[in-house]
C-alpha cells in the first residue's frame, strides 16, 4: 500500500473526512474481496499521483463495520467521495484508472 493512502477506523473517520480541505475518497473493501484487491494498485497509484488535488483512503469492513452501516455500503469495494464532509458521489465496482478519475473528479 501506498504512503500517501491513509487507513481508517470507526475512531479516526469523521476527524479524517470532515477535517480535510480536499476531496476525500474512502474506499470500503475487505481482505477476502477479489475486486479490491483489483482495485487496490490503482488508488495507490492515484494517492501517489494526485496527492495534493485528493485525499485517498481506506477502510476495512469487517473490522470497522458500523461506518459502512452508517453509509448503507451493501457491496464492496464501494467508493465514496466526500467534499465538505459530505458524500458527493459513490461508485461501486472495480473500475480502470481512468474510469476512477473521472468518477472522482479530479
């Protein structure tokens, strides 16, 4: 994983997304997930290369189930986008790079 992708917890969640001044993406996956494992590479390298204009982030749900309760994720990976501590826009699936970028809007 990359250093510029943060982990969270139930704790660390609200202060991470809501204390950010740029878009956040959190990525709702779990260790036995093949898609996420897909998906993975392609959000280090977007937090490798998008660091400033992007904050990306993960979270495991298995460990950490009651923010994806909270956010209704039913499926994973699920990627939600929060700006201003809200949730923008919310892509489910494994998707190529550019398709990511696109859908996060950066």
């Amino acid at each position: 994983m990359s250093e510029n992708v943060t982990n969270l917890t139930d704790a660390t969640f609200d202060e991470v997304v809501n204390g950010a001044s740029e878009p956040v993406v959190v990525d709702f996956w779990a260790e036995w997930c093949g898609p996420c494992k897909m998906i993975a590479p392609i959000l280090d390298e977007i937090a490798d290369e998008q660091g400033d204009a992007v904050k990306v982030t993960k979270i495991n749900v298995d460990e950490n189930p009651s923010i994806a309760q909270r956010f209704g994720v039913m499926s994973i990976p699920t990627l939600l986008v929060f700006r201003d501590g809200e949730v923008d826009k919310r892509i489910v699936g494994a998707k190529g790079k550019a398709q990511l970028l696109e859908e996060i809007g950066i």
